[in-house]
C-alpha cells in the first residue's frame, strides 16, 4: 500500500472544515446510527461550517490515517469524491492532494487542489490533519469548478475507554449558488454517509498493520 498524505481532502466536499468553534455554536442536525452531525452559522459567510462525530473501537489511530490515505480508495467511501491524488509530496506529513468530486446533475464537478499536513498533540496523543484550498498551484480543468475557499480537518482523540473520538469539521465557499437540495445535501448527508462508511472500511486488513514516524499511538 503506498502511503500517501491525502488525508481528509479525500472528502472533499464533505470534509472542507471550519475555523475552531464553541461547542454551544453548533446546532444538531442529526442523531442516527452513533453519528452526529451538527452546522454553525460562519461569521462573512453565507454557508455553514459543518461538524461529524462518531466514536470507533477495536481500531488504531494509525489505520484510521492510513485509510485517509490511500488516495485510490476515495471513491469507495468517501461520498460524492470520484478522484484524488497526490499532486506534490512536500515531506512525510505534508502534501498537496487533488480531489475531484462528482455533483448531481445539472451542478458543474468541483476540483480542489488542497495543502495537507498532520500532526499530533504530544500529551493527549490526539491527531489532527489540517487542508486548505490552495489558489494559482495548478491550471483549470475543463468541466470541473476550482475551489479556492476551503478549509478541513480530521481528529483523532484517543479516550480512556481505549476507543477513539473521530471528528470531522468543514466550511466551504462552492464558488457559485446552488439548488437549496445540493447544499442541505453537502451539509449533512453526505458527511453523514462518509463518516459511516469510514468506520467499516477502517477495519480492512491492508490498514491493520500500518505504521508511522510521526505517529505515536496510545
């Protein structure tokens, strides 16, 4: 398996993540299958952040981070991503990654070409993958519309029961208005449906073993 820093723009548009929140700010769209979806209204913007929460066990930290990046295997669980790569390898734990999302008809595919990092917190060994959008790194591709207003985050929070804490936030500029249905869709189900699919193919055996230098697990 090669592994590559792609991280949570493998998501795409359901990942592109907010700047850090109050908790009392966001508000519970949804409660279903032990994942919790929630959005907050973003001072100057017109879109909401959005929030994913779920809880995993039986699993390392670092085959979740393994899963993230694996670029080939987006389209199988990340909702609505059709493509990601690894444009530049910057250093172990920073890439810049193109990623391709597929929209419903009529709405025109978004691209982004996101800078990617990890790092981990050295006491409470929680991870964090970083993204953001990045502008003027790489030509237009016909048919497709460039994000450049988008930022993400994936963390890991070990928890003393041994399970850890996956949460995912994302804000995004979708660079032109869309339908109401492709935006409410966007906010919550789609992260809705990558964060349930994330938690099965967690466990695939070819993520059992992975490990990394940056990476200490509990």
């Amino acid at each position: 398996m090669k592994r590559i820093l792609i991280a949570g723009v493998s998501l795409g548009l359901s990942c592109l993540v907010s700047s850090a929140a109050e908790p009392g700010d966001w508000e519970l769209r949804r409660d279903r299958d032990a994942i919790q979806i929630y959005t907050r209204k973003i001072d100057d913007s017109p879109y909401d952040a959005v929030r994913s929460v779920t809880v995993v066990e039986g699993v390392r930290v670092s085959s979740m981070i393994a899963l993230l990046e694996d670029a080939e295997a987006c389209p199988y669980w990340a909702d609505r991503c059709a493509e990601s790569r690894v444009h530049t390898r910057i250093a172990p734990n920073e890439s810049l990654v193109y990623t391709v999302n597929d929209m419903p008809f009529p709405v025109k595919d978004r691209d982004v070409l996101a800078h990617v990092t990890w790092s981990q917190d050295p006491e409470s060994l929680t991870v964090t993958m970083s993204s953001y959008a990045t502008e003027g790194q790489l030509e237009p591709v016909k048919g497709r519309l460039r994000l450049t207003e988008a930022r993400v985050t994936w963390q890991f929070r070990p928890l003393p029961s041994g399970a850890v804490e996956v949460m995912n936030e994302a804000h995004i500029n979708p660079g032109s208005p869309l339908p109401g249905f492709v935006t409410n869709m966007l906010l919550v189900d789609t992260p809705f449906e990558t964060l349930r699919a994330f938690r099965e193919a967690i466990h695939r055996p070819e993520y059992a073993a992975v490990s990394y230098d940056f990476v200490q697990e509990p």
